[in-house]
C-alpha cells in the first residue's frame, strides 16, 4: 500500500515536468534566443550608424532638380493629387479633415527624420533617372512616409504611383505603422532600411532590416529583405524573420 502511495505522486510529478517542457519548447519555437555573450557583445549604435550609412544617396546635381521641376510641376501635382485621394492608411475620406500634409520638400540633398527629400535613379530599366519624393503625412498620432513616383519620360515626368513606407517595408501588419527609411535608388531598386515592430511601443519599433523595393506592374512593391539586428533582446527573445516579414516577392497578407 506504501509503495503504491509513493508511486503515484512520482508518476504525477513526471508528467508535470513533461508538461512543462513541452510548453517551454513551445513558447520558444517561434523565437530566438540571444546568449548572453551576444547580447553583451552587440554595439547597437555603432550598427545602426554603419547601416544608415550604406544608404546615403549620391549628391544630385542643381541641373537635375531644375529639369525635374520644369517638366513635373510636381508641387501642383502632388496637391491636386492629395485633395482627390485623402490616404486610406489615415482614415481616407471619412478623416480626411483630420490628416496634416506636411510641406513638400523644396530644395535638393536633404534628409528629415530618415527621409531623403528627393531620389534619383533609373526604377523602371529604360535608362532614364526617375525621380521619388518621400514627405510625412499624419493623422494626429501616426507620422507616416509617403512616396511619390514620377517616372521620366523624356519630355515630361508624370506621377504614376503613391505609397507609403507602412505598405512597402516588408513588416507583417502589428497595430501602427511600421518604417521605410534611409532611401535610395540603386541597381533598379529603392533601398533603404526597414524598422519593424515587434511588441514593441508605438513609437520605437526595434527590428532593422535591409530592404528592396521593386517598381513593378506601376507600382512600389515589397521585395526582399535582409535581417540586420534586434535592439530589444533585453526585453524578449528575437522572433524568427517569417513572423516579422512577409515571404520574400509575394504579396503582402494585407
């Protein structure tokens, strides 16, 4: 009788222990888990300097700004454009005496907030250097980059395509906005760095990825992206790149 008392609290003992570990395994599987040695060994603003800096554009020349302007009229454009199609990301239509158009930028080879004003390069393959505008728009609590494409033409530069860091970063839709910053165009892609939220505040998304933007079918669309660190492994585990970013080249689950 004693033995049979004894056995059974130590067959229910083993199969807590079991139980445990199989959730413990379970809750880590969708995670990374950082050594602590790495965690030590990581100098997040030396990396995230060394990574804004691959993204800096070339110098555009006055010659180039002067010709885009005169065959764009791009700040009557973009105006016209905003009144007829209030952004859906800020409510569109139904907010739209809500949503602030931050000034467009006017002059050449400056950077706000991670944005480059203007980008120069060729999106399209024609060999023509295709301009993009990048310019904050917000709906009293989200600051979201939107993205004007005028593509050249030869004799005129016409706006073909409107999007917003939040749908072309590559990040998996998580409550707010995610970035696209740090752009420029190089070898017939738009460049630049995504920061993607993961549990993290509205304001600080903590995932940093190189991306690539590809101007297809008329528009911006997500193309690949490269994992580049994680700044909020004191707070949780890194998640594995597939819960943060859509499958490479596919279109967005959203």
């Amino acid at each position: 009788m004693m033995k049979t008392r004894i056995l059974i609290p130590l067959c229910l003992l083993t199969i807590s222990i079991v139980f445990i570990k199989c959730n413990i395994k379970s809750s880590k599987k969708d995670s990374i888990e950082p050594s602590k040695e790495i965690q030590e060994a990581v100098d997040y603003e030396a990396t995230y300097n060394s990574l804004i800096s691959e993204y800096k554009p070339k110098t555009t020349l006055e010659k180039e700004f002067k010709n885009f302007k005169n065959k764009s009229n791009y700040i009557d454009v973009i105006e016209v454009y905003d009144l007829i199609n209030p952004p859906e990301l800020l409510g569109g239509k139904d907010n739209a005496d809500n949503i602030s158009y931050y000034s467009l930028p006017t002059e050449i080879n400056t950077e706000e907030y991670g944005n480059n004003g203007f980008v120069y390069g060729d999106l399209n393959g024609d060999n023509k250097r295709d301009c993009i505008i990048s310019v904050f728009r917000s709906d009293g609590y989200n600051e979201v980059t939107f993205f004007y494409v005028f593509i050249n033409y030869g004799d005129t530069f016409k706006l073909e395509n409107v999007t917003n860091e939040d749908a072309i970063c590559g990040c998996i839709k998580e409550g707010w906005p995610h970035r696209f910053r740090y752009q420029k165009i190089e070898d017939g892609y738009l460049k630049g760095v995504s920061e993607c939220h993961y549990k993290d505040a509205h304001c600080c998304p903590s995932l940093y990825f190189r991306t690539k933007v590809k101007f297809t079918q008329g528009k911006l669309q997500f193309h690949s992206a490269e994992f580049v660190m994680d700044d909020a492994i004191q707070y949780r585990s890194t998640p594995k790149v597939d819960l943060v970013i859509f499958e490479n080249k596919k279109t967005p689950p959203y």
